[in-house]
C-alpha cells in the first residue's frame, strides 16, 4: 500500500442473492486512490460500480474483502464520505438553505450561515437561498446536492452518475461547475459514471470495469492538465482506448498511426485481466484520420 | 378571484335550491328554502344555534385530536417496521370495515350519555384513516432522502423528526381530511341517540318535537356549510410550502 493512499480497496468481492438465483457483482477488485486524485470507475451497466461506490460510502458492505479509508474500515455512512446520485436527494421539504444546513446541524448558527452564503455562491444559487426545491431547475437542484455535501466539509465526494439526468448541455455546463469548484476546493473524488466523455473530462485516472463480475479491466492515467480540451488528439486516444476497453468499438485493421499515438497514454499500465473484446490494444485507430469521431459541442474549453 | 371561476360553482348551486324550491311548492310539511333561511334566522336569535354548533365542534375536536395522537405515532411506526405492520394491520384492517355508527349502542353502554360517547365515536372515525395513512405515507418515503440523511449522521429520532415525518407529511395530511370529513358525519350520527346537545340532536329534536322540517332542514344546511368550511381548512394544509412538492403546484 503506498504511503499516501487515502483509500484501499482490497480483493473485494460481492454476490447478490436474487430469485434467479446468485449473481456476481464484483470479484477480486483492489485498488488504491492517493489523497485529492479524482478517480473515475467506468463500465457497462450491472458491472457493479455502483454497488462498489455504495461500499465505499458505507451503504452496504463486501462479501469478502474490505474497502479502508484513512486506514479504518468504512462500515457505516457518514459524512467523510459524501455521496452524490443522479436520482437527488435534496429534501423538496426544506428551502435551498435549510438543505445546505442539514449536514451541519452542530455548528453554532452565525457558522452555519457563513458557510452556507459561501456555498450558495460557489454553486451560482445566489438568490436562492429561499426557494423549495420544485421550483428550481434540473441543473440547479445538482448545485444544491453538490454544495450541501461540501457543507459538510466531506474528505471524499463520491458520485454515482451525478449528472446522468440532466439534459446534455446542463451535463457539460456541471462538469465545468465541478472542475471549478474542485480547483477552489480540493477533494478526493470518485465518479461512477458509463459516459466515457465526463471520465475523460474530470479525472485523473480511469479504471475500466469489466461486465459482470465487475473486475478491473484496465487502469488508464489521464495525464492532460486542466482546462482539458475534449477534441484534443491526446484525449480522443484515450477515448478510443476505453471504448474498445469497453468492447463498443471495434476496428478492422491496427492502425500505425494509432499506435504511434498511444505509447504514453498509459503508465503504469496494468494487465488485461479479462480478454473480453478482441481488439485489445492493437484494435486502436488513428485518432488523426478519424476526424469525425471527435466529439462535437465539446469544445467549449 | 376572478369570477370564471367561482361562478360555475354558484350556478350548480343555484339550479339545487331551484329544484328545492320548485318541489317545496305546495307541501305542507317540506320546508321552501325561504321557510329555512328564516328558521336560521330564528336559530340565530335565540343563540341555540351556535350553542349547538359549539358542542359538536367541541365533541369533534377532542375525539379528533385525541386520534390523531395516537394514529399518527402508530402508524408510523408501523410505516417503518414491518414487524409491526404485520402485528398490527390485520387487528386494524379487521375494525376499519366496521361504521363508527355501529359503535353507538357499545358507546352508550361504555360511556353512558354524555359528551363522552360521541367523541369516543369521532376517535374511532378519525383513527383509522389516519393510521392507514400514515403507515402507507412512512413505508413510502423514498430512500434516497434516508440514506443522504445518514450520509450526514442522522439518525433515531432526529431522523424520524427531520426527514420521514416531512416526507410521509403529504400523506398524513390527506389523511387527516379523509378523517375530519368522517368525523363530521359521525358526530351528527351519534348526537342523535346518545345525547341532547349538538346539530344532530337539534335536528332529531326539531322533529320529535313538533314536526319543525324548516328546523330540521335549517340543522341540515348548516352542517353542510360547517363541512365545507372544515375541508377548506385542509385544503389550506395541503397548501403549505413544506407539502406542497407532493401535490403539485
């Protein structure tokens, strides 16, 4: 385990028990996510990530294996870790601001209204503070989420396809948001999330999950600084590294240029622990001739 | 208000006391609603009208706080544990079926006549749906306001007081307009056997007395009015911002 490992998740494995019978949801997952790194867990739906992401956050618990913490064991949610879903959970009962002050019900009042008038403005809901929840917006009610979890000054922030629900444009807008408040306020951060686009755009490093039983297929750094710029050659290589990770893909003829493309995309590269698509690493394609693969409308940055 | 829309409502009124009207002519026993508007006019005078309408709203009030008490921590609690639900709903679902009205020979035996058997009459009206309310309102609070409530370290009580009793508040509610809207035909029932005060002695009295239909229609028109009266003071809670989410705006 490296020294400034903040999360260790290790050989974790669960089955669920349904009326047809067991299924594997995750088998022999380990890994580890140094302090402030933005972690994205990407792959198929059922492939347990967020099952995962739940164990993380102390919802639920591994068969075997065990997810650590600063050093401790998560066994119960609490607000260390904050989780962030795309369903939302802002209680439609209390105003924008009796919402940011759920988490933090301890604090002396004067601190409570402090922190929530810095939050209120970090998300943009500045005129807000008095407004129900249904009389707010998709994208809006997100920003209410997200700034009642770092009330609660939470070390990690975990989110299940926090976005998932919004329109796409929204999308795109939240992630910038994000990216934003996370340059103000460092956290570590681990995204569940099956759109390659917002893993490639937020994080640090990718771990593709294998279809059922979810094991770690391959872990992918993505080594471009921020303002990330999504059409960039660099970034639609390793877009089309994970989509034929992901199987999605698949290319007739290797490509040299693609090759050529992508020998520093990935350090500290891992086995492929499950030979599930045929293409491998050789089925990748010249991001260069491949123009029209390049995201369109995501070139705002 | 614009008129467009309380002026269907007055009409369909209207055509009602039309018809009412219309079929009084003639008879000697059925009152016009002239002949009503006056006996009201009595009933004010002399001040037994509001003396009755206090003592059937006093009656109501008692029986229906006093459910309330209890139906609303019962049913939560059998919302949220299924061991109670299973303990508790078949004893619950078996009595519910039964009228209150049915209750008044049982009432008067228990309780005598006195104020007492009505109101034991209006708990029994009222606790049923609002138990049946609130357990099916706390089973169905979603579980993601209880889990981000857990996130953040509440839980026991506080979590009840903060999030479930909110959540399931929508349901409790309707619950307790069902309730109300219950205990007002009830009290009207059981103040016509098991005591002397009330609208619905007021009118049984009207007619054993001397045949008084214009007083017996009066007692009638007033209840109504009383019931419409008491569902808007519901509808005002379901207006409240801290529901509002659940009904729709």
């Amino acid at each position: 385990m490296a020294p400034d490992a903040k999360i260790v998740v290790r050989d974790v494995a669960k089955t669920f028990r349904t009326a047809r019978g067991a299924v594997k949801a995750l088998e022999g997952i380990s890994f580890e996510v140094r302090e402030s790194e933005f972690v994205a867990l990407v792959g198929p739906s059922g492939c347990g990530k967020s099952t995962l992401l739940n164990m993380l956050a102390g919802f639920d618990r591994p068969d075997t294996g065990e997810a650590v913490v600063d050093g401790r064991p998560v066994l119960v949610p609490s607000r260390k870790g904050v989780l962030i879903t795309q369903r939302g959970s802002v209680f439609p009962w209390m105003t924008v601001e009796r919402n940011l002050g759920f988490g933090v019900d301890g604090l002396p009042e004067a601190e409570q209204d402090r922190l929530c008038r810095h939050y209120i403005e970090l998300v943009g809901l500045q005129g807000f503070e008095n407004a129900y929840p249904h009389e707010l917006s998709g994208g809006m009610l997100q920003r209410v989420e997200v700034a009642r979890a770092l009330m609660a000054k939470p070390e990690v922030l975990y989110m299940d396809e926090p976005f998932a629900a919004l329109d796409a444009l929204t999308r795109l807008r939240m992630r910038e948001e994000l990216l934003r408040i996370l340059q103000r306020e460092r956290h570590t951060c681990i995204l569940v999330t099956h759109d390659v686009e917002e893993a490639l755009h937020l994080a640090d490093r990718i771990l593709v999950i294998s279809p059922r039983p979810g094991r770690i297929q391959r872990t992918v750094e993505v080594d471009v600084p921020h303002p990330r710029r999504l059409s960039s050659i660099r970034l639609v290589a390793l877009r089309e590294l994970v989509l034929a990770e992901l199987g999605v893909t698949s290319y007739p003829e290797p490509s040299a240029h693609g090759a050529a493309a992508m020998p520093a995309s990935v350090p500290g590269q891992q086995k492929v622990t499950s030979g599930s698509n045929g293409n491998g690493l050789h089925g990748l394609p010249s991001p260069l001739l491949d123009a029209k693969k390049t995201p369109i409308g995501t070139e705002s940055s | 208000m614009r008129p467009s829309r309380f002026l269907p409502a007055l009409g369909i009124l209207a055509v009602l006391v039309a018809l009412w009207w219309v079929s009084a002519i003639g008879s000697m026993i059925f009152p016009t609603p002239l002949a009503v508007l006056k006996a009201i006019g009595e009933l004010l005078r002399t001040g037994t009208l509001m003396q009755h309408v206090y003592a059937s709203l006093f009656r109501v009030t008692i029986g229906y706080l006093g459910a309330l008490a209890l139906a609303i921590p019962l049913g939560s609690m059998m919302g949220w544990f299924p061991r109670w639900f299973r303990a508790i709903n078949p004893a619950v679902q078996m009595l519910r079926p039964i009228s209150p009205i049915a209750w008044i020979p049982l009432a008067i035996l228990w309780f005598g006549v006195g104020d007492a058997s009505p109101t034991f009459l209006i708990f029994l009206a009222t606790f049923f749906p609002v138990v049946v309310a609130t357990a099916s309102g706390v089973h169905m609070v979603e579980q993601q306001y209880v889990r981000a409530a857990r996130n953040f370290g509440v839980n026991g009580f506080t979590l009840y007081r903060r999030v479930i009793f909110p959540a399931a508040l929508p349901n409790i509610i309707t619950g307790m307009r069902v309730g109300l809207g219950v205990a007002w035909l009830v009290v009207v029932a059981a103040e016509m056997v098991a005591i002397n005060s009330g609208l619905g002695y007021l009118i049984i009295d009207a007619r054993n007395a001397g045949s008084r239909y214009d007083l017996v229609v009066a007692g009638m028109v007033i209840i109504g009015l009383i019931g419409f009266g008491l569902d808007g003071v519901m509808r005002k809670l379901e207006h409240l911002e801290e529901v509002r989410w659940r009904y729709g705006t």
